[in-house]
C-alpha cells in the first residue's frame, strides 16, 4: 500500500517541504517525521521513527490519522508540523454504518422528547439537530434522510417512571391519632368528563373514578404513622404526552373492628368524635388523606425529585401534608437499530464519545486546555438519551469513565476529569450492580488507561516538553489520576492479581531514558565520520543529556516523588550514565597521541561535558557499587598534552598582540601601569581556569600538568619582560623625548612589577596547599617544594633584576643632573649665602622627583631614591674631598646634606633614616669643619618646622611621599643646620602643585 501524506516541516533557522510516503519511509530512512492535528490547532513536535512505524501501522488498520492524540507517537521538538488537510473528518471511531445508526439514535431520541425543558438546557429541537448534525458530521442530504427514516419508524411506548419515596404531616383518621396510609396512583392519558364539569372537581377526583382500574397501582398499606416511607417505583404508561396528567390518592386504610377494639385505642375527646364518625360511614369505607394531579408536560422535567402538597377534597383540612415524589419520563421499545441491537449504556456511551470528541475540538484553546464541562446543547442531548434509555446514575458513571478513558487515549485532553469519575465510581461502587460483560468491560477500561498511562510516562520527554505550557501540570495530573485509579476498590476487585504501578512506572522510565538516548544519539549522528566529528558529535549528546538531567532533578523528580515515592533523577541518571560510558568508551577507542587540534578541541569539550555529568551524581540519595564513568579521565590521557599546549600557545599569543598594541600610557586615572598587564592578567586566568577545568582526578598526574602550568606561566613572564622592554625602545625611537622616554621606563617598570604581583598569586589561585594533599602519598613534598616553589622563585628573581635594571637606567639619567648641581653648588662664590647656593639642586629635584613620584608605584620609585641618595652621598664626598678647606664651603655642602637627608626620609615616608645613614653619610656628618662658621648644633628639621608652624609641618612631611594619599612635597620652609630659616624651600616634589 502506499499512502500520500504531504507535510510541512517549519524548522528553525530554514524551512523545508518534505512528502512522506508513510508507506514507503520507513526503509533506508533514519529521521522522518510525522504530525497530529487539534481541529485547526497544530500539534508540533512529531517523532523520528519509532512514531513513523506507529503511524504506518495505524494508517494500515485503516485508521483515520487527523485526529490521534499527539502522544501516540514520539514527538520531536525542533519540528513544527501543519497537515495540509482543510476540513476536520469525525468518523475516525466508528464505521460509516456505525455512524448512521447512532446518528439515527440521536434523532430519534430528539424527535421523542419528553417532559419541560430543563432551564440550562435546549428548548428548541431545531437548535439541537443542527448541533447533532454537525457533532456527527453530516451534511444537509445525509441528514434529511435520515431525519425522514426516524419519522416514518414506530413511536416508543411513553413510560413514566414513578416512585412514591415518603409522606410527612398527614391527617390521622384513626381513633388512636394515627393513620394507615396507602397510595393509588396512574395515569390519566384521555378526557374523561365527570358529571359535574367543574375544574376543581375533576382535579379532586379520586384515581378510582378516572382511571381504569387494571391501570391503577397501588403501594403498601404503612400502619400507624403520619409519616410513611414506601420507596416503590411503578412504571406508569401512555400514550399521549399532550393530555396525560398523573394522579395520586392517599387514603387511610380502614379494617373493619370492634367498638370495644376502638374504645382500648381512645386517648382523647377527639377520638371519641372518630368513633361516632366512623360509626355513621359504611364499614371496610377508607379515609382520603389528599391527593397530588400533575399535567406531564407542563409539570414535569424529563427527571424531577420534590415534595409535592397534598390537595384536598374538600376545604375542611386544607393542609393535609406532602408527599415526596420521584419521576423519570423514559422509553420502552424503542425502534431504532441500536436500541433493538446493543445495550443501552453502550450506545449512550458511544454517543458521549462522539459528541465529547466535537466538544474537544472544537474547544478554543485545544484539547489539552479542555477541562470537561460540555456545551448545553451537548448536556442537553445527553441528558434526553439517559433518561429516555433509564439509565441509572450509577451504569451513567461507568458510561462516562468507558467513554473518557478511551477518548483519552486518542484526545488529550485534562485529565483532572477522569479523576471526577474515580471519584464517582469509588463513591457508587457496587460490583453487583454490573452484568458480567459490563465488568469485563470496566476492567478492560482500567488496564488499557493504565497501559496507556504508563506509555506516556515512559515518554514524558516528548509528550509533556516544558516548552509547551501547563505541561507539568499535565504530567502530575495524569500520575494523579492512574494512583487513584489504583487505589480504586473497583480496580481491585475487577483487575485481578493489581498491578504494581511503581514497578511499572520505574520500568518505563528506565526504558524510555534508554529510547530516549538512542533517539538524540542518532539524530545528532555526525554526517561525515571523523574523529573531529565524532568529538563534537558526542559534546552535543552530552549537552542534552545534561539539559534533560537538570530539569529531572529540578522540576520533573518532585511530581514522582509525592505521588509514587519514585526518584525520577535517580533511575534517569543511572540509565544515562551507563549508556553515555558505553558510548563515549566505544567512541573514543581510536584516540591516539597523534590526534588534530581539532580533534584534541572537541575532546577537552566532551571531557568537561563528562566532567559535569559526573559531578551530578552527588544528587543521588544513595548508590550501590561504582558507577561506570568511573575514572573517565584515563579515556583523555592522549589528549591532556594537546590541550595543555594550546592553552600556552592562546596566552602567549594574546600576551604578544597586548605588547605590540600597548602605548605605554596609564592605564586609567588611578593607574600606573598600561593595557598589557591587563590582558596578562587574563591569560593567566585562562590558564588558571583550564586546570580548574582539567580537575584531574590522579594526584601524580595531576602534579605532572602543575609543573607543565608553572613552566608554561613563568616561560610567559620572562618572555614579556623582554618585549615590553623592545616596546619602548622602539617608541623611543619613533618619539625623541627625555620626557616620555622616562615616562615609557616608569610604565615598564610599575608594568613588571605588576606581572610580579601576578606570579605571587598563582600559588593561591592554582590551590597548591590542595594539591600538596592529595599528592602526600605519592610525590614528596621536597620534591613539590623544589619543583614547583623553586622554579617560581627563581622567575620572581628574574623579574626583579628586570625592575633593577630599568631602575637604574632611569637614576643614571638623574645622577648627570645631580652630580652637575652640587658640583655647581661646591664651585659657587663663597660670598652667596648658604641657601641660594642650594636652591638649583632642590629646584633640579622638584622637577625630577615629582614628575617620577607621580609615575612610579611606591616601590619602584623607593628603589629609585636608594640608588640616587647613594650616588648623591658619592658626589658630596667627591665634592668635599676636591675643595680647599674653608669654612663657608663646608657651611653650603652642610646644608644641602641635611636638606636632603630630610628630603630623603620624608618623616617615615620615604628612605628609613638607618637606610639613609650611611658609613659616607656618617662621615659628612662628623666632618669638623674649621673655624666657627659651623655655628648652629644640628638639630632635626622637623623640630625646626614645628617650631614654625607644628601642623604645616605634618602635613607637609606626610604629603612628600604621598602618606595622605596626596602629591607629594619636599619638608622644607623652616630654619636648616645652617641657620637660615630661608634655606628650606617649598618641596621640589610639588608643594605649589598641591597649593
């Protein structure tokens, strides 16, 4: 056979057109796809070939393909599907014959209506055949002709179904106060005038008088009581619904005894009128208690249960009590082919199936969204048929829970009306109420939802997809309704030995992760069969498994966990866990050492993908034995090499593009050094990230990769020190400053410095304390001090020889102009004073000093005052040692010595004075000068400024080496050694600039 069935797949990113040939797709085909349809609505995500085989089998059955429940097939999520079918066939369920006798049965039961319309139901019949018409299906002709047949078919044999329940508050005849009431009763079906043709006398007339007596019921006689209960039901027929009226007569049965009997039951004055009374009426004549007359189609629904008044026949007792009445208008020898044919619950349940289908389709928010309340029209037709057919409430429970439970199977729609039905059929339940077919069928009803359920659980992935709204709702609604049905006394007293449902549902899901698996695995099949592909092929499948492990864990555990105890994580992570290990195992098994980069990038992907599926199971509540990705990592030994490489090669590379792009400018307002060191801080951390990443679990191994990580790292650190250096000898080149080349020197050094402040941290941030502790029992830890300590000690050292000699070469640049001062200073005319004399040297130091104090970090620019006091202590004894004695000669060097030994040591915030008391300081100190020019003790500069001004004098100490965060200014402005008070000058480092 071959079928034709054009689809529409909307994929995205790209659409496609495929035709399916059902018959024929299922050979050499590995994904196709197929679809269901809500009425208009479209149900996307359709299956790969599990659902086509399902489909084509179906299709074979001769079944109808429009209208099948989308979890019938194993859906496919990516796929948005629209058959191309424009007009909505009903007839899937039943054969076209089926169909028209059950068309004709609904006719007929419109077209022999009974009793007033209810006020929620359809008056009109022509309303309710252009309903049928369409729930059926049918067009005009189809319809006049079977609506033509109906006509011409035998009326039913009208019945009205009568039960008498009780009485309250009616007269006692009786001498003792009480009666012995009874009941007549029938049906009126033609005018029978009375004599008298007064209205009021023939509603009063007795059943006696009005109605045959072989049609005339009786109920028991209730002795003693003014409240009887009889609960009898009479069927009552006729005829003509237009004049049929129903009668009632209550009468106090009178047996006929003696005045002696009568006197032993007197118990007041009233009796005693009794017995007078009774005595003047014909003996064995019964009392009238009251009467109720009821016209059948202007009084009565097709169902009514009240208290109805007893009407009086004369106006001596108007109020005669009330009488609890039951009436249900029904059919009997109905002509219809079903009716003759099948059972009555059978047919009514046929029909509800049919019209609950229309009524799910033609719901607006599609079948899922439809939470069982029929239109009126639909209660309507249904309400006729099961009163007209005397179905009790009870065989209409089973009826509904038949029709709902198949229409599930094949319309979804919310299951929370099955659990209605649970409940009714649990509150009903009486075995013996069913015939034996009757339970075969409950029972059958029972197994195949619960077959049915358990198939949807075993696929929940596809049928309830979180991307589809209220599917969770779904989900926890259907465990909710199959653990009631199995908590049912009915489920177990029919399906015999019960089912354990847990067991079965772990089953299904167990098998469902495996389809499930074995379902992505050959969708995400590479086309082209690679290494590379394969890797990559394999990252993808763990990246779903993944995906569909955190939402068991996250959403979906917690729906079976509280209603079958059932840890959904659980058996899906350990099924999945299995078949990942078999599959990636027998995937990898022609991975050699000899792999692409390609290959090897796909690998740390899947590596990490399996890292992360590992960690999982530390949500599992408990396991037995080892899991199979246990030691996975030995799968990626060949692999680690590659992977350690190519991260050294990324940071290498981006740590020469950050060189060659660098400026040497600041980089930032509070920042002393520049754009390079910020990308080297991320090649580090990258490298950092991919051993937290590796996480290898073998210590010794483990050890090996940190080794491989330090080398790698320091081999980086040397490498820039060296270009940054070529960076700014090569932008001297281009730019002749003094100024910005000194500017370049700071960047580089602050830049080295930085880098080392990096290197420091790499022990903390590759957590060697961590690996020190777990590699305790195989490596030594004189060895991990030698290998791993020595090698980054030894780069720190390499690093600060770097910064020493950029250092220097920025002091040399200064000792030129110191040693050009003081040499100027030491050959000035004797007769300036002292302080003009040192005046160029502090200027010179201003412009100097400041302009590196600003550039500098602290550090740096300390080391940079070490090597300038030492070659400035140099220059004065030189100068010293060349000059003849005298007293004003002395007097100057004197003074510019003490001016910047205080400009040195910045009150702690530069130099330390022991740094700065040096064996040549001491000895310039102590030199004794002749003559009495040397005329003030040496006395301490800051002693000097406070006795000037003690809080200029903090705060211009502090500001000299940045202590307030502020620029810096040289402690000068009060009287020096040398007794002028004017030798002091404001700080060279920028005393006016912070003004």
């Amino acid at each position: 056979m071959r079928f034709n069935w054009k689809l529409i797949f909307q994929h995205t990113p790209c659409s496609r057109a495929i035709t399916v040939l059902l018959g024929e797709a299922t050979a050499g085909c590995e994904e196709t796809y197929a679809t269901t349809r809500n009425h208009e609505q479209e149900w996307g995500f359709v299956s790969a070939w599990w659902g086509l085989l399902d489909l084509t089998s179906q299709v074979q059955k001769g079944q109808d393909l429009s209208l099948l429940h989308p979890s019938s097939h194993f859906l496919h999520i990516s796929y948005s599907v629209r058959i191309l079918e424009p007009k909505m066939d009903l007839s899937h369920r039943f054969s076209k014959r089926e169909l028209t006798l059950l068309y004709e049965e609904v006719l007929y039961t419109i077209w022999h209506r009974l009793g007033k319309p209810e006020h929620h139901h359809v008056m009109d019949s022509q309303e309710l055949y252009a309903y049928v018409q369409k729930a059926f299906g049918m067009d005009e002709e189809e319809h006049s002709v079977i609506m033509q047949q109906v006509k011409e078919l035998e009326s039913p044999i009208f019945c009205l179904k009568a039960t008498v329940k009780e009485a309250k508050g009616i007269l006692g005849k009786d001498v003792s106060g009480f009666s012995d009431p009874y009941c007549l009763l029938g049906i009126k079906t033609k005018s029978q005038e009375l004599a008298n043709p007064d209205h009021k006398k023939r509603m009063k007339a007795v059943v006696k008088d009005l109605i045959p007596e072989d049609q005339i019921h009786r109920t028991q006689v209730i002795s003693q009581t003014l409240s009887p209960v009889w609960n009898e039901t009479f069927i009552l027929e006729f005829e003509d619904m237009e004049t049929a009226s129903f009668h009632l007569d209550m009468w106090d049965s009178d047996m006929v005894e003696s005045v002696r009997h009568k006197l032993g039951e007197l118990t007041d004055l009233h009796g005693l009128k009794r017995i007078f009374k009774d005595a003047r009426k014909d003996k064995g004549q019964d009392d009238f208690l009251g009467n109720v007359v009821l016209h059948l189609k202007q009084d009565l629904h097709c169902w009514n249960d009240r208290w109805y008044q007893l009407e009086p026949r004369t106006e001596t007792y108007p109020n005669r009590g009330q009488c609890h009445l039951q009436f249900l208008l029904t059919h009997k020898k109905r002509a219809t082919t079903s009716s003759r044919t099948q059972p009555s619950y059978t047919v009514h349940r046929h029909l509800l199936q049919q019209l609950v289908s229309y009524e799910i389709l033609q719901h607006q928010a599609g079948s899922i969204a439809w939470d069982g309340e029929l239109s009126r029209h639909a209660s309507t037709v249904l309400h006729l048929h099961a009163t007209q057919k005397d179905l009790s409430d009870f065989h209409q429970v089973i009826v509904r829970w038949l029709a709902y439970s198949k229409l599930y199977q094949s319309l979804e729609f919310n299951s929370n009306c099955l659990l209605h039905q649970i409940t009714s059929i649990e509150y009903q339940w009486v075995q013996e109420r069913l015939r034996p077919e009757q339970k075969a069928e409950v029972a059958e009803s029972f197994q195949s939802l619960l077959t049915y359920g358990v198939s949807l659980i075993r696929r929940y992935r596809i049928i309830f997809p979180l991307s589809v709204p209220r599917s969770t709702e779904r989900l926890q609604s259907l465990l909710r309704v199959l653990v009631q049905m199995c908590k049912m006394k009915a489920f177990h007293e029919l399906c015999t030995p019960s089912p354990n449902l847990p067991n079965m549902v772990s089953t299904a899901l167990k098998s469902g992760t495996t389809e499930w698996f074995h379902m992505k695995k050959q969708h995400l099949k590479p086309m082209v069969k690679s290494m590379e592909e394969n890797g990559k092929a394999l990252s993808r499948l763990l990246l779903e498994v993944l995906g569909d492990l955190q939402q068991c864990q996250k959403i979906w555990n917690r729906f079976f966990i509280s209603t079958l105890k059932l840890n959904l994580f659980s058996i899906a992570y350990l099924e999945l866990e299995r078949l990942v290990a078999e599959h990636v195992q027998d995937q990898l098994r022609e991975v050699n050492s000899s792999m692409s980069k390609p290959t090897a990038e796909s690998l740390f992907q899947l590596y990490m993908n399996l890292q992360e599926l590992y960690r999982m199971k530390d949500f599992l509540p408990k396991r037995d034995g080892p899991l199979a990705l246990n030691n996975f990592h030995q799968w990626f030994k060949e692999g680690v090499p590659q992977w350690l490489q190519k991260a050294y090669t990324i940071a290498l590379k981006r740590a020469q593009r950050a060189v060659q792009m660098d400026q040497l400018t600041p980089f930032g307002e509070h920042n002393k050094h520049s754009t390079s060191t910020v990308d080297l801080s991320t090649c580090y951390a990258q490298i950092v990230k991919t051993w937290q990443q590796l996480n290898w679990p073998d210590p010794e191994e483990a050890f090996m990769i940190m080794v491989k990580l330090v080398e790698d790292i320091c081999r980086i650190a040397l490498m820039y020190c060296r270009l940054i250096k070529g960076r700014a000898e090569a932008l001297s080149l281009h730019k002749q400053n003094e100024g910005e080349e000194a500017n370049r020197l700071c960047i580089v050094v602050n830049n080295i410095k930085q880098l080392r402040l990096l290197i420091l941290k790499l022990p903390s941030q590759l957590d060697w304390v961590q690996l020190e502790q777990r590699t305790g029992a195989v490596i030594d830890r004189q060895q991990i001090q030698h290998t791993l300590h020595k090698q980054l000690d030894s780069t720190i050292s390499c690093l600060d020889h770097e910064v020493q000699e950029v250092v220097q070469t920025l002091a040399t640049k200064l000792e030129k102009g110191i040693a050009r001062h003081i040499q100027e200073l030491s050959s000035s005319n004797n007769t300036r004073e002292p302080e003009d004399s040192v005046m160029p040297l502090m200027k010179f130091l201003e412009s100097e000093l400041q302009y590196l104090n600003e550039h500098l970090v602290q550090e740096n620019f300390k080391s940079l005052l070490i090597l300038l006091w030492h070659h400035t202590l140099a220059v004065l004894s030189a100068a010293m040692g060349q000059q003849v004695p005298s007293a004003q000669c002395y007097k100057k060097l004197h003074c510019a010595l003490k001016s910047l030994e205080l400009c040195f040591h910045a009150e702690g915030c530069g130099l330390p004075l022991e740094m700065l008391h040096t064996a040549v300081f001491q000895v310039q100190v102590a030199g004794d000068p002749p003559g009495p020019l040397l005329c003030h003790q040496p006395q301490t500069h800051p002693e000097i400024l406070q006795q000037q001004d003690p809080a200029a004098a903090g705060r211009q100490l502090g500001e000299v080496w940045g202590c307030d965060h502020q620029s810096s200014v040289l402690p000068f402005g009060a009287e020096t050694p040398c007794g002028s008070a004017q030798c002091c000058q404001p700080h060279p480092f920028g005393l006016q600039r912070l003004q």
